[in-house]
C-alpha cells in the first residue's frame, strides 16, 4: 500500500497550507517578533548623552518611540506604539496606540537584551 502523504511533484506549494500565516497571528506574537527583529544598537540612544526623544526602530507594522523621560526625569519612557500603516488584521484596531509603556531607570545602563525583557513584561496585549 502506498503512503498518503502529499508529493511536491503532485503539489508542489502543498507546504503553504501547513506554513504560519502570519495575518493569522496574535498581536502579541507579532510584537514578540518585532522586539526580536530590533538590532542591539537601537538602544543605544537612549545612553548617548545629549540624545533626544525620538523614534528608535520601526518597521511597516510597529515603532519604538523614546517619548520624553518622565517628570521626575529619573526613568526613560519607552513605548512600542502600531503604525497606522500595518496591514496586518490583528493590529488594525490598536493603529496609533502604544502596546507597551516602560520605564527605563536613567542612571544604570541597561543591554538590549534586559531592555527587550522590561519591554515584554509590560505589554498591553496578548
């Protein structure tokens, strides 16, 4: 008895149907892939003295906005906010709102890597 698995000869995009559809995902996930896209060096503004606020990364769907320090100017805001560009289905309804709000004490100089954990930690959607 031959095997009933899909051949590529016969079906040769049958691996499309089995591949993560990525309109398909969750905001969370497609955020956890932003903040894994974003290169070390983004972060480093945020330790160059005399930087100003601004965009650090972004791409089609998402940004990483450092807004003003807060008030106290103890802590750097920064927050991951939905391009109004996405065309992604899932973060159409969060377009122009930020999806995480951390605060990044000034004087300890953080790595990329403990930045993107404080970031995950406080994401606003699932």
């Amino acid at each position: 008895m031959k095997s009933a698995s899909i051949g590529r000869s016969r079906f040769p995009h049958a691996h499309l149907l089995f591949a993560t559809d990525r309109h398909r995902q969750r905001p969370g996930a497609l955020l956890r892939d932003f903040l894994d896209d974003i290169p070390d060096g983004a972060f480093d503004k945020l330790f160059t003295p005399g930087a100003q606020p601004g965009t650090l990364h972004r791409d089609r769907d998402f940004r990483l906005d450092w807004q003003r320090n807060t008030s106290d100017a103890l802590h750097f805001n920064v927050q991951v906010q939905i391009n109004k560009e996405t065309e992604e289905a899932a973060l159409k309804r969060w377009t122009r709102r930020s999806v995480t709000l951390t605060l990044i004490p000034v004087e300890n100089v953080w790595s990329a890597d403990e930045i993107r954990a404080q970031i995950r930690a406080n994401f606003l959607v699932s």
